[in-house]
C-alpha cells in the first residue's frame, strides 16, 4: 500500500498543530488554525486518552474527528463522558470516515454525546444506536427592559468571587473554553450564573444560546436583565432557549418548528442526566 495506505490514529497532544490545520482549510475557514488549536484542547482537560482521531495518508491528515472528555457528577456517581465534535473527511476518503468514529465508539467505559450532528450524521448515529434528546426551543428577541434592580457581571474575577461549590467550578473548568461567555444576574435574592455563546442561523452570528443556568428557577426573575445584557454587551440580537436548559418561555418566545438535533448514546444514563457543559459547544466558536 505504501504511501496510498489510510492509516487512523488517536490525536495526541503532538498532532494537534496538524489537526487544527487541516480542520481551518477543509471544515471551517472562519477559525484560524490556531483558533482551532485552542478548541481542540479544552481547559479542563488533563488526562482524557486523546483529542479524538484523525486519518493519514502518506504522512499528511486527510480527515479528523475531534472528541472532548470529562468525568461527571452524575446522581452520586462519576461517570465518563466523551463528547463527539467536529469530524471532517477529505472527498476521496470518505470510504474511512466512518472508521474515525467506530475508533472513537469502540473505547470503553465511556457515554457519548454528539451535541451538532448534521446531515447524514443524524441517521448514521441512529444506526450506531444515538438516540435523540427533546431540543424543543424558542427564538426570543433581545430587548432593552427594565432590569427591575437586577445587575449583570460579566468580568471573570468577579464572577470568581461570587460563585461557590459546584458551580464555581462549572465556571473555573469553562473560563477559558473559546466559545463560552458568563455572566452572573445578581439582585436582592439568588444570583444566577448563565453560561451561553453566541451562534449562527443563515449565517448570521447574532444569535445566543444559554448552555447552563445555574437556578433555573430563578431565570424569569433576572430573564429582563439577562436580555438586555446579551444585546448590548454581546450583540446577541435574540436568544435560542431550550426547553430542557431553560425550564420556561418568556412571553415574547416564537416556536421553533425544526430545532437542531443533539444525541447521545449510553446504556444506564437517561436523557436528563445530559447537558451541554465540558463540549464543543463551549469550545468551538464556528
């Protein structure tokens, strides 16, 4: 076979740089290879097997697909989590693609997330037994309204102050995750710490999607403040709110008739042991 052989490799913390240059010309050109470089190595992670595997064919890459790892809390129990990210074969290799994920899949002891598959994603993973997590959303246009003496605080060493236990440290793994942005609603009663990024709908990144809320409960009380804040300190001109991140809609909310799939794939966790924390989605900005 020589230099036509295909040879499928884990991602070493050594084959990063190619990586992430492969994935800036063939998948996504708006980041920059060294962008790409950030997002591919988490903050968090420390000791995970790889960063996912990628395809060689006489030394150069011909196709990746990046995976983010994590050990979670989950009702008591630490569980393993491997979130399956961008995956991009070249035209004439996609008869190997699929090796990257079985290589990914064939690891054992771990659960498995895929928070944006697309097109033919969607059906290969249902046949890889995925199944689908209820993303029922709502688009809400950002307004400037009344904070009702809700405060926003945005700059990391005061968010570091103001938070404890786990969510503090939801906030020091995530602090420097590329996609992710915090902000801390602070009033006479709880505060809540929301964690979102920004988007893309028709090309347009003006979009916001909240990953965590700390106190969902709380959401409709500080929502106001929230709104305005993602306006005019994000650009973010409405907010994508998931039912199952948000537990409410405000009353401006328009439903989203086709909501973007997320998967997962585990043989003892429930669709409400999943969230979208320690993933791509805070970690790469597309």
């Amino acid at each position: 076979m020589g230099e036509r052989s295909v040879v499928v490799a884990p991602t070493t913390r050594a084959d990063v740089a190619d990586v992430a240059d492969y994935l800036h010309h063939s998948l996504n050109a708006r980041l920059s290879a060294r962008e790409w470089e950030r997002s591919i190595v988490p903050p968090w992670q420390h000791d995970a097997p790889n960063h996912g595997f990628h395809l060689r064919s006489g030394g150069r890459v011909v196709g990746a697909a990046v995976a983010f790892y994590a050990e979670r809390d989950v009702r008591g129990r630490t569980e393993r989590v491997c979130n399956l990210a961008a995956w991009c074969v070249d035209e004439d290799q996609r008869s190997h693609g699929l090796r990257l994920v079985l290589a990914l899949l064939a690891q054992r002891g771990y659960h498995f997330t895929d928070l944006s598959p697309s097109g033919n994603v969607v059906a290969l993973n249902e046949r890889l037994k995925f199944q689908h997590l209820d993303t029922a959303s709502a688009l809400v246009p950002n307004l400037v309204l009344p904070g009702g003496g809700v405060t926003a605080v945005s700059e990391h060493e005061r968010i570091a102050m103001l938070l404890h236990g786990r969510q503090r440290q939801i906030f020091e793994d995530h602090r420097h995750a590329p996609a992710a942005r915090h902000v801390v609603l602070r009033s006479s009663g709880a505060d809540v710490y929301v964690m979102f990024r920004k988007d893309r709908r028709k090309r347009l990144p003006v979009f916001a999607s909240l990953l965590h809320v700390s106190d969902r409960q709380q959401l409709p009380r500080v929502w106001n403040r929230l709104s305005t804040h993602l306006l005019l300190s994000h650009g973010a001109f409405a907010t994508l709110l998931e039912d199952r991140v948000a537990g409410w809609r405000p009353a401006r909310a328009i439903d989203l008739p086709r909501a973007r799939p997320k998967m997962f794939r585990s043989e003892t966790l429930d669709a409400s042991d999943v969230d979208y924390l320690y993933s791509e989605l805070a970690c790469v900005a597309w």
